[in-house]
C-alpha cells in the first residue's frame, strides 16, 4: 500500500465552551524516515481495514451547495496549496463548526493518501486516544498514551480518480462506536450527501437471487442463495463492488446444479429487465450493503428478555409465523432446548 502523505492533527473541546481549539501539525509525516514511515504504514492498515469491515457503510457525493472542503482539495490537486495546510484547513473547518454546539470532543484526525493501480485514494478518520501504564528502560512504570483503534469514530474515503473523472459515489462514509450525534456532524460539515441506497439495491438483487434460485432443484436452492450471499459478504469485507458476472461464473462453478434453459445468473438478470419493464434493472457491479445480505438468509431479533434466530429457509416448513395473531410456531426443537425445558 504506497502511501503519499499522511498528517495529523487535533481537535479539543469542552462541552461548556463555545469554542474548539485545533492543535495542528507543521508538516506531513516523512514517509522515507523509519520508524516513523511504519508507524504510518501500520496505522493506515488497521483504519483501512475498520472502514472495509463495518457494514452499513454509506455512499455518496459532496452536497454542490457545501463547497468549502472541496474548493480546498481542487486548490490541493491544482497543486495552489500543499496536503499539509490542506488538512490544517479543513481540520480547521471541522473545529469551527463545533463552536456554540454541546458537542464535546478531544481527538485526533488523520489524514493520509494511498496510491492504487487505478485510482488514488484520500482517507480521514477520528481517532481516540487512552491512557495506560508502561515499563520504561529503568524497569519503573510510567504514564503513556495509545490510539484506540476499536474506538474509531467516523471514517471518510474520497476516491479521488472518481471524483476528478465526475464518476458516481465517489465517497464512502463509515460511522463507528462513538458519538453518533457527533459523527453526523462531521459528516455534514465536510459535504456527505447520499447518492446511493446500498440496502434497497441489495434488496433489488436478492430478489432476483431468490426468483433465480427458485428454478433451480429444491435440495440446491439453498446452496445457491448461500454462496451468493457469502461471496458478496466477503467482497464488501475486503470493501470492493460485486462483478455480477464474475460472481455468477464463481456459483456456477461451486454449486453443482442443472441451470435453467441453460443460462447462468448473469444472463438471467441481463434477460429479467427486458422481459418485464416491471422489475428493476440492476447493475452490473454491486455495491452490496451487509446487513440486508446476512437477514436474506437469517431471521433474528431481540429484546431484553427473549433472542431468537433461525435460517430464513425453515420458515413454513419447521416455522410458522401468523400476521393476523402476530405468533411464531416452532415445530422442531433444538435438542438442548427440549433438555432444559424438561428438565433435563
């Protein structure tokens, strides 16, 4: 992963004063310098590899009335000013609008620009930071600091050859365990606008999964809505689209079973359109949402006092939902259940 730049810097504020205080960075970290180089190498791992595997990610654009961020970046890539007060600038943006909020804060921002085979890529992430205790050289404890990256606030990719190219969804937003409240804010400040609802389109091509799966031989069906599913799980884990193609040749090819009038799934979305102007068209790549992939093939739910979960395939055969009474019946027991409901 060629880094380019990476900086950080600092955002303080207490929630009974009006004002934010950014404590900045003079200059970008030398990536030609170790250790330094791979502190930063390893610290763009971990938030890349946070940003690939929470799910509910969002996809979007900058709003076209929140120009600020973005007349930053063009003066960047137009090379008017460097990566280093470009960062400054719009840390500097985001701590400005917390003035006169509630919001309480005291973390740090980084920033940094990886470079790819087909696009460059722009990250900024909120970082937390802990206190714990250390072994110095002389064997005494002492007082250190540490980022927690399990406490990785919001997450923010730019594509940036996408963005210069005018392409869609150029931005990924990711939220994390912190302040939801406060998340959203940053979001706003930097110009998220959502241009693409990942769940609805997921639900779209799960649909035409189970129509699909449907004409296939019963004792396959199952197999074959679960290797699609577990395909488009492990590409939004590694955060990459779904080439329907490419996943229609990887099923064909694990699950052994007789295709309908010999076409595979690809050709079968590609006809579904056509066919009837009622079903949606789908694209050929996917950006799949993972939530709405892992309920296609699980009913679960919970409250305080009672969990349940069972594979969507045992609904009307084991388990019978009714609507009109709102009651769920469940014919067969696992073995340890019937144990402890008798007493076993």
């Amino acid at each position: 992963m060629p880094l380019l730049h990476f900086i950080t810097h600092r955002i303080e504020k207490d929630a009974q004063q009006p004002g934010a205080k950014l404590t900045h960075s003079e200059d970008e970290a030398n990536l030609e310098q170790e250790p330094l180089a791979g502190f930063c190498q390893h610290t763009a791992r971990e938030l890349k590899g946070i940003l690939a595997k929470r799910g509910g990610r969002r996809y979007g654009a900058f709003h076209p009335e929140i120009t600020h961020v973005p007349a930053l970046l063009k003066d960047w890539q137009g090379e008017r000013q460097s990566f280093a007060a470009v960062s400054r600038r719009i840390c500097q943006h985001l701590a400005n609008s917390l003035d006169n909020t509630e919001f309480a804060i005291d973390g740090f921002f980084a920033c940094f620009v990886e470079q790819l085979a087909d696009s460059d890529r722009l990250y900024l992430f909120h970082l937390q930071h802990r206190t714990s205790v250390s072994v110095t050289a002389d064997m005494s404890l002492s007082e250190t600091h540490y980022l927690d990256f399990a406490s990785t606030g919001v997450g923010i990719m730019l594509n940036l050859s996408d963005w210069q190219q005018q392409q869609p969804n150029y931005l990924t937003l990711t939220y994390g365990r912190a302040d939801r409240a406060l998340q959203n804010h940053f979001a706003e400040a930097l110009g998220f606008c959502d241009t693409l609802d990942s769940a609805e389109e997921t639900r779209e091509f799960l649909q035409a999964v189970e129509d699909y799966s449907q004409q296939l031989p019963a004792e396959k069906s199952h197999e074959y809505k679960a290797k699609v599913v577990e395909y488009c799980v492990e590409q939004d884990m590694r955060g990459e689209q779904v080439d329907v193609k490419e996943l229609s040749d990887f099923v064909s090819a694990t699950v052994e079973a007789e295709q309908p009038a010999g076409q595979d799934f690809a050709h079968y979305i590609t006809q579904r359109h056509s066919n009837n102007d009622d079903k949606p068209a789908l694209p050929e790549q996917l950006t799949p949402d993972r939530k709405t992939l892992k309920q296609y093939l699980r009913y679960n739910g919970k409250n305080r006092d009672l969990s349940i979960s069972f594979a969507a395939h045992l609904l009307d055969e084991t388990i019978h939902y009714d609507a009109a009474s709102d009651t769920l019946t469940i014919k067969t027991l696992p073995d340890s259940l019937r144990k402890q409901l008798k007493g076993d």
